[in-house]
C-alpha cells in the first residue's frame, strides 16, 4: 500500500510557542502555499482513500487539494503538549521542561503525551489502515504524525526524529505491507 502524507501549511504562530492540537490559524499565505502543495501532490494522484485530522490546518489543505469530505481521524492529530500548549519554550516554567528536553522520546508533557504515546496513537492508526482494502492512501496531518509514519515504515530511525521533519506543505510517501 502507497501512503502520501502531507503535512498542513504555515501556521500563524509565533516562532517557538508550543501549538501541538491546538487548533491554530494558518498564515495569510496558505492559498499561495496550498497551490504549491496540491500542485505537488499531483504526481501521486490517484487516491483510493484520503484521511484528515480533525484540525483545520488539515482540513483546510485536504479540502483546497480537493478532498472536502476526507475522513477525519483523532489518531492523525498531533502530540498533545497539555499544559504546554501555546505558551513558548522559552517562558514555560514547567520543572519538568528540561526532564522532556532531555528525553522527549519517554517523558510527557505536563497534561499532555509524550513522543512515544504519539508513535504508540499512530502504530495503531497505520495498523488498522493496513487491513484497509485500499492501494494508494493520502493523509493530511502534522509533522510529529509524519516523523511517526516513516519511522513505522522503516524509513527513518527514532534517533532521526527531529531532524527530519517536513517542511509545512511537505509530502512524504511510504509504502505499508499489508498485515
């Protein structure tokens, strides 16, 4: 199974401000940016399925690209930071900032998930999906959602992680065996 993630475009958020699910606006470029993306994605077309997360930065790019009536599926969201959400790194006076700085792979957010809990929503999604009757897949998500997918897929190791995220409007493809 051919999978084509595509992460949301821009968000309106200050640079360094923790948005996780928060549900955030897009910068006033997304139309300039989402015609780049849909023309991007032309050369995986066709799809036999297409899911979203819920969010509208997904929903918004998966609806511009054509795709208005996607499903939605909470599992494709992106790492719930709790506490932390929409406050910036560098004023979150969370004692337990520097024990995720130095292992964000195991330790959670105050109120919120840890790296891993995200592998663990997305192995389950991707999981479920190979036993779909599907051959060519496209979802809209978030750039934590598509680190997760490729490091399922054998494509990218944990250690890779965060230095291979995609850009916003990125597009990554990854091939699934059917389980």
């Amino acid at each position: 199974m051919e999978v084509t993630l595509i992460r949301h475009t821009s968000v309106d958020v200050p640079p360094g401000v923790c948005y996780g699910q928060t549900d955030v606006p897009l910068k006033p470029t997304f139309e300039e940016e989402a015609a780049v993306t849909a023309e991007n994605l032309k050369v995986y077309l066709p799809f036999n399925h297409i899911y979203t997360s819920p969010l509208t930065r997904c929903v918004r790019l998966a609806t511009y690209c054509g795709y208005p009536d996607a499903e939605r599926d909470k599992r494709i969201m992106e790492i719930n930071f709790g506490d932390w959400e929409m406050k910036p790194f560098d004023n979150n006076d969370d004692p337990r900032l520097q024990e995720w700085y130095n292992d964000y792979l195991n330790v959670a957010a105050t109120g919120g998930e840890s790296f891993t809990m995200l592998y663990q929503r997305v192995s389950q999604f991707l999981d479920e999906l190979k036993e779909k009757p599907y051959d060519r897949v496209a979802i809209f998500a978030h750039g934590g959602v598509l680190i997760c997918a490729q490091i399922y897929a054998g494509t990218l190791q944990w250690e890779e992680a965060f230095g291979a995220l995609p850009p916003y409007g990125g597009i990554v493809r990854i091939n699934l065996n059917k389980g």
